[in-house]
C-alpha cells in the first residue's frame, strides 16, 4: 500500500493492474495540465498527488478516483524499495516495446 496525499491510498494489485494499463498498454483517461488544486479549474486530477497532468491517468474500476502515470510509477519505485513488501512491477507484456520517456519519476 502507497500513500498519497490527504491519505489517498493505492495498494498492491491495484497498482500492478494500473501500471500495466498506464504504462505499459497506454490507455486510460487522457488528462490535461491546470490548476494544481482539484477544485479549481476543469479537468481530470490526481487523487495521489492532487495535481492536474496533461498526460494518462488510471481509473479505479471501484470509484471515480483517478491516479497519474507519475505517481503510478513513483509508487512502483516505493513498493519495488521495500524489502519487507517483496513486490516487483509487472514485466512488458511480449512484443510491446517499453520506449524510454526521458523521466526520473520513479527514482
């Protein structure tokens, strides 16, 4: 489990199957940059990091909440760190080629 903002969480399997969808498979809500507070303006917002992103969120299948491709992998990196977890982010599905972004998001 990863903590976000104003104790907004994602856990585990939630994570595997976001990062997958995000990453990976590069579907999901199409965002747009704005005010960073999610009451201001219009547009998806992050509930992780409370931030408007012009790049994919993940939508949970449970509720409307929306979390960004960087705090999906800012979390991956957390969880990948903890020894105590033993959780690995999911591998490339066959023939997809995982294309250098050029971010540190998840250092």
């Amino acid at each position: 489990m990863v903590e976000g903002h104003k104790g907004a969480l994602i856990c585990s399997r939630c994570l595997e199957a976001a990062y997958a969808e995000v990453v990976y498979a590069q579907s999901g809500v199409q965002g747009t940059a704005g005010d960073v507070h999610p009451r201001a303006g219009a547009g998806p917002w992050c509930t992780m990091c409370l931030e408007r992103r012009a790049e994919l969120y993940w939508q949970s299948p449970v509720t409307d909440t929306l979390c960004c491709r960087r705090c999906l992998k800012q979390s991956a990196g957390v969880l990948e760190r903890d020894p105590d977890f033993g959780w690995k982010r999911p591998t490339a599905p066959a023939g997809v080629e995982v294309a250098p972004d050029g971010d540190d998001d998840d250092e």
